[in-house]
C-alpha cells in the first residue's frame, strides 16, 4: 500500500480527490500533497500530521535498526522453511522495502549462501529467482537453532517505544457526537454521555459498576467506535535477542486498501515510494476479556524452546483499548491483577522478563476499562480506588427511561404495550418481586412471551397468564418454609 492509498484507507481524502491530485500533478510541477491541500480535500495541519505518524522506510541495513547477521537469518529461514525463492517473495515475506533486501542478497550471494538460477517474468519486470547453497542451509538450520520464529523482519524495541508513544490513545480528540454516535440506540442519560466523554479522552482507566442487566458490558463495547485514527503495529519486536509476535489478526483490524482501479499508479506517491511495511496500519486494538484472564495472560509467552514469545494480551491493545469484563470473576483475584498492573496504571510503562531473565520496559499506552456488578469495594482497597480515576455508575433506568425501552422491544416484536400493561409489569418487578428496574427486564421479558406464544400456538400477545411466567422468571423465589 503506497502512502496515497493509505490515506484513501484512512478516510483522509476520497479515492476522488487522490485521483483529481495525482491527474494535476501529472500537468504540473507540484507535490502530491500541496495539489491535495490545494483543492480543499485535507488541511495541511492534518496532512501533516498524518504523515509525520507515518513509519518511514528504511533504505539501507543499518536503518533497519538491526544487525546484518540477524536479517540474514531471518532470509534464510524463510527461504528454507518457507520455500520463497524470488525477490517479489522476499519482499513479502520479510517486509523489507526492494533498496534494502538488494543489499541483503548481495551480501548473502557474496558469501556463498545463495545464488541467482535465472529470472521470471518480462523485460523489466523480471523477477530474480535464487537458490540456497549447502553453507546458505547450513546457515538457516543454525539460525533455527538459535531461534525458531520465521516470518516478517522485526523492528527493534527502541523504534517500536517511539511509536507506541507516538500514538497514545489520549492524543486521539474524542467529541461529545462521537460518544453519542457510538452509544446511539442504548437509552443512556445525558449526564452519563458527558462523564464517559472526557474518561475516554483522558486515555487513564475507567471503571463501570453498577447492578447487572444494565448495559455495562454494552456501553464499554460501544466505544471501539469512537476512534477514528490508525495506529501502526509491528508485526514483531526484537527484544534483547528474542523476538516478540505483536500483530495478531484475531485482535488487530488492518485497514483495507482501497480498489487499485481506482487509484492511478502512474505517478509517484507522496513522500516516498511506501511505508515501513514491517508496521501493519490498523484501527485502534479493542480488546475484550472476561472470567478466562489469567496472570500468565499478562507476560510474555513462549511455545517451548522456540526462543520466541507472543506478545501478552495488554501490549497487543497499546495506542487502543482492554475492557476486563465481569472485573471480580477472574481466575485471578482482584488484589493479584490490579498488584499486576499498579505500576503500569500509575506511571503508563510496564516491565516483562525474557526467558533470558532479562527485564526490559516498555509503554502502557492504552485505556483500561473495568466492568464489574461487584461494589468496588469489595473489590479493592483505598489504594488501588485512588488510581482509578474514572469511576462511573451504571444505574438502573427510570420509569421513563424504562417505558422507552419497553416500547422499543414490543415494537420489534409486533406488540403493542398498552400503558395498562407497562404499569402492571412494572408493578409485579418492583412490588412482588422486589426488584429494581433494569434494562434488560423488556427484552427479557418481550423474548418470554414470544417463546410462550410459539409453544401454544397462539400469535404474539401480552397473555397475562405468559406475562406472570415472564415475569417470574426473573428472578428465583425464595422458598417458603411449611411447618
């Protein structure tokens, strides 16, 4: 993906006004981007900014911030294990830009390790095909030896802070249109919407409690929508001589580039041919975990004697989110996760040890939600409470607010909720059965009816025989002791 791409990809500039830019350009002595700040599409602050977050490519070995006996056996595994064997496969395979992997095939067909067998492809297209040697296998299986990790070449932990501190979640202007436009659809009070608002722009921890079936889980999921700009993660850091996994495609959203039929690739891109592609640009990580978070879930950690580690769960969610869902009902305690993470919390950098013993540092640039229907205190002490600085209730609806939702779920449902019906339910939760209300009682309740009606055979209707099963379901009742 060239750079004009990828702001089509962002949603900088249209797919239009790249075309309109690139077709100017084509007529005259202009820069891509002053033709795009020119005919309005971007302001220059902005195009500025996205391009100065940009990771730029290396052109040389030594600005790949690694060693050449590392890149080379990187290559020569993947030349061994995965069968590449051509430039455009190295390219692709090590994410190195052509300049670079030049350099790096002289140097090995220079030492023996491999050597050129012919060409494919027309003209000037041609793609160089190469082969290893015996001392180029020799080399890749030592390499193994030392290291079994096999895929693009990593950046190295001092470029990777830089970034990571480049794109913190806090830089990102959250709005208040944007926290309403993520939540449109919930029935959330305004003074809410204003309290969640700055907790996110703050990028510090937040913690959502109140009784459950009231949308916790719900609004914390609704703010994956609220960010708008793209953070870039390495498909995997070098680390004290290790390699450490971070891009995952089971966490990470990787923009998708727009059709090249309609972009013009005729005329250079701006700035430079591409991107470091050793960085994937993804939106920002939202990662969700519940009752199955463990300890180990928060270090690094190794497949055996591969001598190569996956990236914890936190590190793969910098520059976005971790919501702990259902805080309290962890494998691990409280009091264990929240000690876990007390320094990171407070002083935004974390510390993970390699199986060298070796511990180096990191940033802990992320928002960290907690969920829980636990009282906080039960949870943790003063202590921890104090570095927490967004504590924000999730409080049962009103009447009104509860009426709303009713008519939502009837209304989907193909049922008309009469005001008698509305004030006998919520007479018969909060007189006979003791509750308060919540927001999950409508839906609950609308769902109960329906199967009911199924089973009878009857169409969908507020049955008051069906309503009373709807409703005592519920909530279990207490036995009555007979003497």
């Amino acid at each position: 993906m060239q750079i004009g791409e990828l702001l089509v990809a962002a949603g900088v500039v249209t797919a239009q006004q790249l075309h309109d830019a690139q077709r100017q350009r084509g007529a005259q002595a202009s820069s891509l981007a002053e033709n795009l700040v020119n005919q309005g599409a971007v302001q220059r602050d902005l195009l500025m900014q996205f391009l100065e977050r940009v990771p730029g490519p290396p052109t040389t070995i030594a600005e790949t911030g690694l060693g050449e006996a590392e890149l080379l056996n990187i290559l020569m595994k993947l030349i061994y294990v995965e069968g590449v064997e051509t430039t455009s496969q190295f390219i692709e395979a090590t994410k190195l830009p052509y300049v670079v992997l030049l350099q790096l095939l002289d140097t090995a067909t220079q030492r023996g390790l491999m050597a050129a067998t012919g060409t494919s492809g027309p003209g000037g297209l041609a793609d160089v095909r190469y082969v290893l040697s015996e001392a180029g296998r020799n080399w890749a299986n030592d390499a193994l030896q030392q290291s079994q990790y096999v895929g693009p070449v990593p950046v190295p932990i001092e470029h990777y802070k830089v970034i990571a501190n480049r794109q913190k979640v806090s830089h990102e202007l959250v709005t208040r249109a944007a926290i309403q436009a993520a939540m449109a659809g919930l029935i959330i009070p305004a003074p809410f919407i204003d309290q969640i608002g700055p907790a996110v722009n703050s990028g510090r921890t937040m913690l959502l409690y109140g009784p459950p079936g009231n949308g916790k889980t719900s609004i914390a999921l609704r703010l994956r929508h609220v960010f708008s700009e793209i953070v870039y993660v390495p498909h995997a850091v070098s680390v004290g001589g290790s390699v450490m996994r971070v891009f995952d495609p089971a966490v990470h959203e990787p923009l998708e580039p727009p059709p090249a039929s309609r972009l013009l690739r005729t005329f250079p891109p701006i700035r430079r041919d591409a991107f470091d592609t050793r960085w994937v640009p993804c939106k920002r990580p939202f990662v969700v975990t519940g009752g199955e978070l463990t300890l180990e879930m928060l270090d690094l950690r190794y497949e055996g004697s591969t001598n190569y580690c996956e990236a914890p769960l936190h590190v793969k969610a910098q520059g976005g989110c971790i919501v702990v869902d259902d805080f309290g009902r962890q494998m691990v305690t409280p009091a264990q996760l929240l000690n876990r993470w007390i320094t990171p919390l407070e002083n935004r950098i974390d510390f993970l040890r390699l199986n060298t013993g070796k511990t180096f540092s990191l940033p802990f640039e992320e928002l960290v939600i907690f969920s829980t229907n636990l009282q906080p205190e039960d949870l943790m002490d003063e202590a921890f409470l104090r570095r927490i600085p967004y504590k924000l209730e999730v409080s049962g609806p009103s009447r009104e607010d509860f009426r709303t939702i009713f008519d939502a779920a009837a209304e989907s449902a193909g049922l008309a909720l009469t005001d008698a019906i509305f004030d006998y339910v919520v007479s018969e939760i909060t007189t006979r059965k003791h509750m308060r209300l919540a927001r999950y009682h409508a839906r609950f309740i609308i769902d109960q009816i329906l199967t009911a009606c199924r089973y009878h055979g009857i169409p969908p209707q507020f049955d008051r025989t069906i309503l009373d099963n709807a409703i005592s379901n519920l909530r279990v009742n207490h036995a009555v002791s007979s003497i």
